[in-house]
C-alpha cells in the first residue's frame, strides 16, 4: 500500500466512526489548549510581572539620585543616600559612557503650588524628563498618555493627584482634559519671606504611576527648565537644596537584567546613590519559575491523559477491525503497511485535536487576560498583557498533541499488524 493510500483509508476510518473520532478529537483538544492556554500565560507573565515591579517601565532600570552612596547601598533595593553630590552633564556623560549601559534619561525636578478646579490648593513637585524615552522610563499609564514631548500646555499626574481630590483610582479617566494652574516660587530679595511665582495653565492628560521622581506632576524637562530659571533668579531656597544641581537624578537602563549590579557598582563608584529592584526581581523570577514547572506540569498531565485516551479508542479499533485486517493482509499489506494505517489514524486525531485545542487555548488565555485586567483596573493598577499570542507555544501545541498521539498508537498499532490474517479472517 502506498502513503497516500494508507491515508485515505485512515481518514475514511475517521470518518466512518465520527462519534467515538469527534470525543478523542476533543479529549487531546482539552489538553492541547490546556497546555497552550498555561503557556501562553506562563511565557509572557513572567516578563509583565517583573516589568510592573520596574512601574512599567524596562526591568533593568536604575534610579540614580544627586547625593552621595552609602557604603552599603549595593546590598539594598532601595536607595541609600547621603549628603548631596551635584549631578551634571559631565557626569551624565560618565555614566552614559559606562561598560553595560543602555541609556540614561535626566531628571529634573522643581516646586509647583498647584490649583486644581476643584479642591485646596497645595504644594508640590514637577517631575520634568524626556518625554520622547518614555519607553525606558518607570511609567505605568493608568488613564489617557504621557503629555508630548516638549510640550508646554499638557501635565500627567500622578495617583496622590487623585487623592487630593477624593477619588478612587477607577475614577481616573474623568480628570482627563480639566485643566489646573501651576505656580513655580521663588523667593525674592528684600523683604522676608516674599514669594513670587511664574504661573503656568497646563491640561491634564493622562493619570500615571510613576517611579522617575517624587512629585504629582509629570512633564517634559522644557517645562522644569523654565520653572528651574525663574527659581534661579531669586534667593537660594532652603526648602529645595537640589536646585542648586542641574539634575535632581536619572534614570539608567543597563543592558540586560544580569548587567544591573555590575553598572549599579559602576555609579557607585563615580560617587553617586542608585537603587533598583534587583534583589526582589531575582526573587520574584525564582517563584515564577517554580509557577512555570507548575503550570507545565498540569499541562502536560492534560496531553499525557488525551494520549491515554487515543490508545484505548485504537485499541477497541484494532478489536473491531481484526477481520478487516486479515482481508487487507489477505490481499497483499504487510505489516508495516498495517501498521501504517493505525499510526496514521492517530496523527489524523491528534492533529485535529492539536488544533482545535491551541485555538481554544488562545482564547481562553484572551479570557483570562481581560479578567485580571478587569482586576487591576478596578484596584488603581495597569494592565498587564497576559496574552501575547507565541507562535512558538501554538505550534509546540499541535506538534505535542501530534507526537503523543503516535507514541499512545505504538502499541495498539504494533498488535494490529502482527494480527495472523488467517485468524483475523477467521474471525478468531
């Protein structure tokens, strides 16, 4: 017999048995997508989970901050800081020029005595950095966007924003396109406890939990520069020590999460504080490992049962094809070809299954993903994407069900063949 022949008596086989061929069908399918549903949301949480440890923003992110390093700020997330150590470009071009460095994106902070439309008065910080390296900031937008780089007219604020106001983080979207005064200060010569302030109208467009400096005002570094100039021309304010640094801090990427103690021990060396989360990612990667073995685990249970469950169909189909299977050896198949005709058959199923099942899969992780999103939201947090479709995972899915398959058919395949066609016709 030829392949294509063998193939065509298997699929008829299929077909002429739909019932028992559609419930083996669905039983690898229920492990296939099983094991890609967990996949998928195995592969891709593990780097959204640690991405949401960094605010959003890239897992090798360092804060550095202008002040001098404890000696033993090296073995803390957080950071260890002492006395102030200005921040300039010449330092900034020290550390961008650092073995292992990415990118660094400046920092610069400055006073605002902020108006909402609703609500007291109160004072504040404006955190202004390069809008357009949002991607290796530590931003999570939680509503609308991060204003447009070198804007002057647009503001993000941050979470306390809502608190001022007495809303919940799900109450975030509705302070999108209100507009708010800003006020830099600055103290003026003469007489006692004067304040002037340069005020700006700013729109509020986006609501952002952020980690690239303490204040409730996200905005281009143009907007701080500006504010930082008016400051500047009058008395030095004792309130504000960092003005007197061009930069209040910056954030630094390394190039791979390895490489973030290595440069963290580099800025150190140049005389500057820093914290990143490496100890707790370093933790947080163990357990997600252990999830993972967990998750495959169970999935692989899954395939492992829907195997079982093609033997046994194969089985009974070698009982109720004995006679069959004497008449095709009486007309000349070989065992091999027999054997052929089983395997096939249990590649036809597994296949199918393996489809149908990585195509459910997909879907119920799309499910799951919007659930916990649905979670996040309402608890003040960012979405995270749980559903990065990897081909990959999807073909490991059906070629998985497809292998199982053939390896559950071996034996009910090698008893078929080695059936005598005497006895098989002979209904023995």
């Amino acid at each position: 017999m030829t392949w294509a022949g063998t193939f065509v008596l298997a699929l008829a086989n299929v077909r002429r048995r739909r019932a028992r061929a559609g419930l083996t069908v669905l039983g690898v399918g229920l492990g296939s997508g099983l094991l890609v549903a967990l996949g998928t949301i195995s592969a891709t949480a593990d780097t959204n989970v640690i991405s949401r440890l960094s605010h959003g923003g890239p897992v090798t992110a360092i804060s550095v901050a202008a002040a001098l390093p404890k000696p033993d700020q090296l073995d803390s997330d957080k950071l260890e800081s002492g006395d102030i150590h200005l921040l300039d470009d010449q330092a900034v071009a020290a550390i961008r020029h650092a073995p292992y460095v990415s990118s660094v994106v400046p920092v610069m902070t400055s006073e605002a005595f902020a108006i909402p439309p609703t609500g007291e008065p109160y004072f504040s910080l404006m955190v202004g950095t390069d809008l357009s390296q949002v991607d290796n900031l530590p931003i999570t937008v939680l509503a609308g966007r991060v204003p447009r780089p070198g804007s002057l007219s647009e503001v993000a604020v941050g979470t306390s924003y809502l608190d001022h106001l007495n809303l919940a983080p799900t109450q975030a979207p509705s302070v999108l396109g209100t507009q708010l005064e800003l006020g830099s200060p600055r103290r003026e010569p003469g007489v006692r406890g004067l304040l002037r302030a340069r005020w700006i109208r700013v729109t509020i467009v986006g609501v952002v939990a952020q980690q690239v400096g303490n204040g409730d005002f996200l905005v281009p570094i143009e907007q701080t520069k500006l504010s930082r100039q008016w400051a500047l021309g009058g008395l030095p304010d004792p309130d504000f020590p960092l003005l007197a640094s061009p930069y209040t801090g910056l954030v630094v990427v390394a190039s791979t999460l390895d490489e973030v103690h290595t440069v963290r021990a580099e800025i150190t060396t140049l005389g500057y504080a820093t914290s990143a989360p490496e100890h707790l990612i370093a933790t947080v990667q163990r357990y997600l490992h252990v999830v993972d073995i967990v998750l495959g685990s169970i999935g692989t249970v899954g395939l492992v049962i829907a195997a079982l469950n093609i033997a046994t169909t194969l089985m009974t189909a070698v009982h109720e094809r004995r006679r069959e299977i004497g008449v095709l050896k009486a007309i000349g198949a070989r065992d091999r070809d027999v054997l052929r005709w089983f395997l096939l058959e249990a590649l036809i199923l597994g296949s199918a299954g393996g489809v149908a099942g990585s195509i459910v899969g997909v879907g119920v992780a799309e499910i799951l993903g919007l659930g916990v999103n649905s979670y996040l939201v309402t608890q003040g947090l960012g979405a995270i994407d749980l559903t990065v479709i990897s081909p990959p995972i999807i073909a490991a899915g059906v070629v998985g069900a497809s292998f199982l398959a053939l390896a559950a058919a071996g034996v009910p395949a090698l008893l078929g063949a080695r059936v005598p066609a005497r006895e098989a016709v002979a209904g023995d």
